[in-house]
C-alpha cells in the first residue's frame, strides 16, 4: 500500500470492457510521480488516499473482473506527512 494524493479526475470516452464503468483519479505520490487508479470510494480532488498495487488492486475494487493495477483502497481522514 502507499499513501498517495488525489490530484485529478481521468475522462475516457473509449474504454476496454474491464474498465467501462470505473471512476479513473490521478494521483501523485510523495515524490511527485503521478499515477492512475481506479476509485470505488469516491474520492475528491486533494484528498489522501491509501492504494492498493499488483493483483491485489483488482479485488480491492470489489470486482476481480476489473483491469486495475492501482485502487483506491480508502479516504484518509487524519495524516500528517513527514517534513
């Protein structure tokens, strides 16, 4: 899991099958690397999240079927970042 920030939301009006009806955010980690992932929270533009990467991604999203390598696992209510 890693601990990443919610930059953005990703519009996409042509789709594979796996992904047709999955909210897409950005994310940036701390590193500023920015990423996509699919979101079944709902998470808002600068909210912190926690992910979940690799196989494990796709049950996260609560469907396996999904084609995800990145979920939002969940919306960080309190966290106070290094430095």
């Amino acid at each position: 899991m890693e601990i990443m920030q919610v930059t953005g939301s990703l519009v996409c009006t042509h789709r594979v099958s796996g992904l047709a009806h999955s909210n897409l955010r950005i994310l940036r980690n701390v590193k500023g690397k920015l990423s996509v992932a699919v979101d079944p929270v709902g998470a808002s533009n600068g909210n912190w999240v926690f992910t979940a990467s690799g196989s494990a991604a796709r049950f996260a999203c609560g469907d396996p079927e999904v084609q995800t390598d990145l979920t939002i696992g969940g919306i960080i209510d309190f966290w106070e970042p290094d430095g």
